[in-house]
C-alpha cells in the first residue's frame, strides 16, 4: 500500500501538461485542480492498457517521462535535506538529487506494477492570499478500501505550478523523508558522504535486480 500511494500521489503531482495536451484540460493551465486532474485520468487510462506493469523496466522509463520533466528535484531535494542541504557542496547536492530521483522514481513505478483500479475525488482547494501557494485536496478511493487523504502543496514558479510536497493523511513525505534522512546524516557524525553511498548502492542494487 505505502508504494502504491508513492506512485499515485506523485504520478498525479507531474502538474505541468506536456506539449499538446493542453487541451485536456480546457485550456485551464493555470488552473492547478484542473491540470491535477487532467494528469491523473491520462495515467489511469495508460495503467488500464494492454500489458501495463508487466515489463518494469517499461513502466519505469514511462514514470519517468511522465514525472521528470514536471518536477524541480534540486527543489524538493532541499527540503528534503533540509540545513544539510544549505551546507551541501555543489558536488554534494548535485549527486543527491540525482540519486535521490532515482529512487523516488523506482519507487513509483513499483507503486504503478501493484496498482489496481482506483480514482481521485477532489475537494475545494484551500488558496494562499498571494495567489502563489495552494493546497489541492483529494481522497485516493479504491474497492473494499477505506479512502486515503491526499493533499498536494503546489507552488506558481514562473507561471508554472508544481508540486513541492504531498501530506498522505495528514502526514508530508518531505518532512517523512527529511526525518530519515536527517537520522542517518547524524549518525555520519553530520556528513552526507555515507548517505550519498547507500543511496548510490541502493540505486544500483535495485537497478541489477530489475535486470536494467
């Protein structure tokens, strides 16, 4: 369940329609609900194709097309790190991120491989004054399950908006990831150098296993 709610959480995060579907969305790019939800009903309809999930390696280069372009890693990686990152080399924050997407992204589509059907009901979105934050509010409902709350906190970067965190119930998978993360830097004695190292080992252990 935590791996299906990865995938489908930041799956339906990639905020930014891709070229040509604009349409999807009735010409609603600057609204966020709306591109959220033209996204999601566009990777539903891939999840119900033919031979979906079965190949890894191809549902995972699709995660990837579909999220890496639409999400600013350097930016969801800082909160993540949180001071470590602001005391981070360039090097240091340059691997992390890159590492750090790598994962996140095997993860999702692990999350995609145990999908079943599923769908998004949205809620009024709660807007900061500024017109720059909102907080779009949906529940993940699913048969024979209870529904899960999910809210995504998206950001207006240069007319673009994007996801920068994601509460599951409540809970934020930035600050999820910066407590673990912060654990184990700590235990380093406050260096990144061995969790750079068993992100990079997890990374390439994943990669074998999956035979890519």
């Amino acid at each position: 369940m935590k791996t299906f709610l990865l995938a489908i959480t930041l799956a339906t995060a990639a905020v930014l329609t891709p070229a040509g579907t604009q349409a999807a969305v009735g010409g609603a790019a600057d609204d966020p609900q709306a591109i959220v939800q033209s996204v999601s009903s566009r990777i539903q309809e891939h999840l119900q194709s033919a031979g979906a999930g079965q190949d890894f390696k191809q549902l995972s280069d699709y995660v990837a097309s579909e999220i890496d372009p639409y999400i600013d890693f350097d930016l969801v990686s800082g909160l993540v790190l949180g001071s470590y990152w602001k005391t981070a080399t360039p090097a240091e924050r340059s691997e992390f991120s890159r590492e750090f997407k790598t994962l996140l992204m095997r993860v999702y589509a692990r999350g995609f491989a145990e999908a079943k059907n599923w769908s998004l009901k949205f809620f009024p979105s709660d807007a900061d004054p500024s017109g720059q934050k909102t907080l779009i509010k949906t529940q993940i409902l699913q048969a024979e399950r209870k529904p899960i709350a999910v809210d995504y906190r998206m950001l207006q970067q240069r007319g673009s908006w994007k996801v920068y965190d994601i509460l599951i119930d409540g809970v934020s998978l930035v600050a999820t990831y910066r407590s673990s993360f912060r654990s184990e830097i700590e235990t380093n004695g406050g260096s990144l150098t061995g969790t750079l190292d068993n992100l990079r080992k997890h990374n390439q252990q994943s990669s074998a296993a999956a035979g890519n």
